[in-house]
C-alpha cells in the first residue's frame, strides 16, 4: 500500500524566527532557523538627502508666466480625404501622360488613411486634383497655340492668294 508524502500545512511564520536584537547585520547576511529579525537597525542615509535638509536658499524665482491664448486647430477630419477621381479622368483626357501619376495617387488615397498616415493620405489627394489641373492648363495652352498656329496658317494662305492675278 503506497503511502502519500507529508507536507507541512502552514509554511513557517516568518515572526517566529528569531535573531538577537540590536544587533547590526550587513547585505548578504545569511540568518540560520531560530535567530530572530533584527531590531532597531540603522540604515546608511545618503549624506545629499539627510533628515532636516533645507532648499537652497537666495534663488530668484520670477513672477507667473504669463501665457497667450491656446492655439486654433481646423476642425477634426472625420473620413477619408476627398479623392478628386474627377480630376484623375480629367487627366487622362487632356493630357494623358500625366494619368498614370494621377491614378497612382488616387489609389494611394484610401490605403494611406487606412494605415494611419492622414497626412499622407491628404498629400495624395492634393497630388491627384493638382495633376488634373496641370493636364487641363496643358490642354488649354496645346488648343490655344494651335488655334493660334491655324489662323496664322490661314491668314498666309489667304495673303498668298491675292498676290496670283489670273490671266
């Protein structure tokens, strides 16, 4: 028949054990059973911060600060920043290099925002509308000089016609 192991039902009582009193005892110090805490020990004080230091004295200290007004933020962001697809489409039928730019921007928009990065995110949509303006002012500028090149065109050909004399 197998007996079970005994274990004690209360661990020791750590105020039983007793140390002689009074007595000094350095870091490290091992205590056998039976020796009792020590008493009245006197702990080592760093000489900076003794019992009954005073503040430095004779130190100026300056009347409140005072403090302008708290700055203004804009209000708060609550969504994604516009993505300015419009201006992407615009891109590609005015000037259709600077579309691939443009759509990459525009796809960065929403994953940026996702991420955390707000301000990534509103880089990116600024960068989308600011390529659909600069397509735009390119396919204006491109009309008008051939506009511009056709009349001139024209108005040589006709000055050129009334200089023949038919016979």
């Amino acid at each position: 028949m197998m007996t079970e192991p005994q274990y004690p039902t209360d661990p020791q009582d750590p105020k039983e054990q007793q140390y002689p009193a009074g007595q000094q005892y350095s870091a490290g110090q091992q205590y056998s059973a039976g020796q009792e805490y020590p008493t009245g020990q006197q702990y080592p004080t760093d000489p900076q911060y003794s019992a009954g230091q005073q503040y430095p004295t004779g130190q100026q200290y300056s009347a409140a600060q005072q403090y302008s007004a708290a700055p203004t933020y804009a209000a708060p962001q609550y969504g994604p920043p516009k993505s300015n697809a419009g201006w992407a489409v615009a891109s590609i039928i005015f000037f259709w290099p600077i579309a691939f730019a443009a759509f990459n921007h525009l796809h960065d928009i929403y994953p940026k925002w996702a991420m955390g990065d707000h301000q990534g995110a509103q880089y990116a949509s600024e960068r989308v509308k600011k390529l659909g303006q600069i397509s735009l002012l390119i396919a204006v500028t491109c009309w008008v000089l051939f506009i511009a090149f056709y009349v001139i065109f024209l108005v040589a050909i006709v000055s050129s016609v009334d200089s023949y004399t038919y016979n």
